[in-house]
C-alpha cells in the first residue's frame, strides 16, 4: 500500500469528516433538537406540592385557591393531605414525620404558637432568602402575624389567617337598660350585676375559660396585659389584679361557679343559648351566634363585639390567634412551596378566604375591602382589636409554657390554690423557660 505523506492524509481526514457531516446533518440536526426539547421539558418539570391541614381548617375553603394557582402555574401541582381534627393531634403526628427527616411534605398549616418549636427543632425552612426585600413585605401584614411568625429575627412561617379573642355582649340587653358597652372591667362588673339582678334566672355576668386549656392561657394574659403586666413577671401586682379578677369573679357570682371547668366551646354554647351577658371568646363565635351553627341560637341579630377591657387607662390587648403556613426543611421543592404560600397571602387570596370563609385576614388593608365588609360588616369593629393583638410567649418551650399558666389558672379559679400560690408557681415554672 502506498503510504501516504502527512499533510495530504490530514487533508484526506478533513475531507472525510466534512464529508460524513454533511451527510448526517439531518439527523444530527434532529438529535440536537431532541436534546433542546429534552433540557427544556427539564426546566418545566411538573412537581407536586402536598400540603399538611386539619379537617378543622376547612380546606374545602382553600382548594379553590389552590386551583387558581396551579391554573397560574401549570408545572406545580397541589395535593392536600389531611390529619388530626384538633391542633394537638395534628402537632402529634407532623413531629412524627419531621422528627423522621421525612420528604413526603412540602407545607404545613400549624397552630400560631407553634413556629418557634418547628424552627428550634430544624424542621421549619427560614422563608427570609425567599422573599426580596422581606421587610418591606411583611409591612402589609398585622404584627401580631408576623412576631409570632418570627424567631430570633428570621422569618419561619407566613400567616393564613388570624384570629383573635373578644368580647361578646348581649346589644339586646344592653339597650334595654340602657347601659354601655364597658370600657373597663370595673365598669363590667358593675353592669353585670345590675342587668343580672334585674333579668333574675341564670343569666351569667361574664364567661370566661378557666379549665386548664389555651383558653385559659389568653385569658389570663389578657388579664395581665390589661392591668399593664408582662408574662415575665406574673407574680407582680399586676399579676395578682389579674388572676384576682377571674378569682373573685367567681367567688362574687360574676361567673358561674363551673369556671374552673369552662372549655372554649363551652363558652360559646351558654352564650348561644341565651345565657350569658359578657363573654370572651374567638371570632368563630360570630357565626354560631347568628345561625349559622348545629345548635339553635337564642342571640342571632342581639350580639355585639368589642375589644376587651381593660384595668384603670391601660390599652385593651388580647391574644393573636390562628394558623400559620410553614415550609418542611425536608421537602424537596422548597422554592415553589415559598411561591405557593405567596400566593395565598397576597390580597386576592385572603379576600377570597375572607368573603367565602369568614376568616379573618391577614393583611391590614382588607379590613376597609369593600368586599370583605360586605360579606362580614364585623370586621370593621374587630380591626382594632386584631391590629392590636400580641403574641404568647414566642419559645421553643412554649408547650411547656402554656401547660404552667393554665394548670395555675384553672387550680386558683376552681379554688384549690390561693392566688399567691398560683402565681409563684407560676413565675417559679416560667422564669427557667422566659429567660
């Protein structure tokens, strides 16, 4: 073979592969745009969001919400999983997963009080290298939403709804011996006694929750908070006007004397039944007491509500209540689950929760929608009562936290200690824990 010299075979070799790209090039034209479609399939892969709620969250009301999005955005999906009919079932079994590092969640709905113990655990994703510019963000949120949302500076959770404590009265009543609605708790027990004299019957002057429960827990700091004290310090004088308050209350017939074993259901069924005058409770007592409810109402058109009294000229403070969304740290879409819980806070959204749900947002300026309003002319009076709402205790250790406020409280309403004595055991439990 005659060997050929190297210039011309490098010459030769180029001709050759020219040659053999040429006569590929459609199919390597169509392998190229395989590649192009295949990568760009990838960009657009479809995920699957599955969300953690209680029965009790009535998603009912939020799966439409969640359509609207995944219609917005055809690459996500949304899937709901349900458990547990009470916020502490629902906590027992997202430990269980979450202790596990399991990935199956991606989002989570939990109780208001419970952000801080996800976030000490590591279960909870901080949100803040999510959200751009997040301070300015959570201005148009309530603040009560947002510090119980937020530990140690960062971001845990975003709000789904709040909720707050009140004060119920019958407007019926009211009117008919021309009383006014009480500024301060002096001025309630002293409106109670005479509308209660006068009625005669059952009719209780003020329902309160003093069996051991959270119930009992955002009475007694609403109690305190009133008479200008702080949960660091309960066995103070403001402590003791307090929980003497809710003591005497009792002992006076302000209260009826099952007190110590009064549930915050329970409350909202004697208000219900047309036997109470004043009484504390949450914003989903509204509805109940206007029909919507499985128990007949003997109130409907007769209720009024407003924010909780206070001692002397303290400010009027009560409790911030509802859920919050929280991203898993486990999950493996974490940006679009941040996208997700966007989505159902902004505006539109909590309008919509608002109108069909009777939720109350959690967003400031709802509360003059005109929409919003007109589906819940309350909302108007409740505004200041939730724009004003504080926080329990924001710890890791908050179960335990509540567990010595109310065991204390409910042993000094039923009588069984003195209110000294409760309140030194509670600020001896509280001290390690508030530190």
């Amino acid at each position: 073979m005659k060997k050929i010299a190297p210039k011309k075979a490098v010459l030769l070799g180029s001709l050759l592969i020219t040659a053999g790209l040429l006569a590929a090039g459609p199919a390597l034209a169509q392998a190229t745009q395989s590649q192009a479609t295949q990568s760009q399939a990838g960009s657009s892969k479809v995920v699957t969001l599955t969300v953690f709620m209680g029965s009790q969250q009535r998603p009912e009301i939020f799966q439409p919400l969640f359509d609207k999005f995944t219609k917005q955005n055809p690459n996500i999906r949304v899937k709901i999983e349900q458990g547990g009919a009470t916020s502490e079932a629902q906590n027992q079994y997202l430990t269980t997963v979450l202790a596990a590092r399991d990935p199956s969640l991606d989002i989570f709905l939990i109780d208001v009080v419970r952000p801080a113990t996800f976030a000490a655990a590591g279960w909870a994703e901080p949100l803040d290298s999510y959200i751009p510019s997040k301070d300015q963000y959570v201005r148009a949120f309530l603040p009560g939403t947002i510090a119980s949302a937020t530990v140690n500076g960062k971001l845990y959770a975003l709000p789904a709804f709040t909720d707050a404590q009140f004060l119920y009265y019958r407007r019926d009543l009211l009117a008919k011996y021309n009383a006014s609605v009480p500024r301060t708790w002096d001025e309630l027990t002293q409106t109670a006694a005479r509308i209660t004299k006068a009625e005669g019957g059952n009719l209780q002057g003020l329902n309160f929750q003093g069996a051991p429960i959270e119930g009992a827990v955002c009475n007694f700091l609403e109690l305190l908070w009133s008479a200008g004290g702080n949960v660091n310090e309960v066995d103070s004088a403001q402590g003791q006007q307090g929980l003497g308050f809710l003591v005497n209350a009792v002992k006076t017939k302000l209260s009826p004397a099952s007190s110590a074993e009064m549930k915050t259901d329970d409350s909202r069924q004697q208000f219900q039944a047309g036997n109470v005058l004043f009484g504390m409770n949450w914003s989903y007592a509204w509805a109940h007491f206007q029909g919507k409810s499985p128990d007949p109402t003997k109130v409907k058109g007769n209720v009024g509500v407003a924010k909780l009294p206070v001692f002397a000229k303290n400010s009027s403070s009560t409790c911030v209540g509802g859920w919050q969304w929280g991203v898993s740290s486990f999950g493996r879409n974490k940006a679009a689950s941040v996208k997700l819980l966007q989505f159902m806070v902004s505006a539109d959204a909590q309008r919509e929760i608002a109108v069909k749900g009777a939720y109350l947002p959690v967003r400031r300026a709802l509360y003059n929608d005109a929409a919003v309003v007109e589906a819940n002319p309350h909302f108007k009076t409740l505004f200041t009562a939730v724009s004003s709402a504080r926080s329990r205790p924001v710890t890791p250790a908050y179960p335990r936290v509540s567990e010595i406020i109310r065991s204390n409280v409910s042993a000094a309403v039923s009588g069984n200690k003195t209110v000294d004595a409760a309140l030194k055991d509670m600020q001896q439990g509280l001290a390690p824990l508030l530190k």
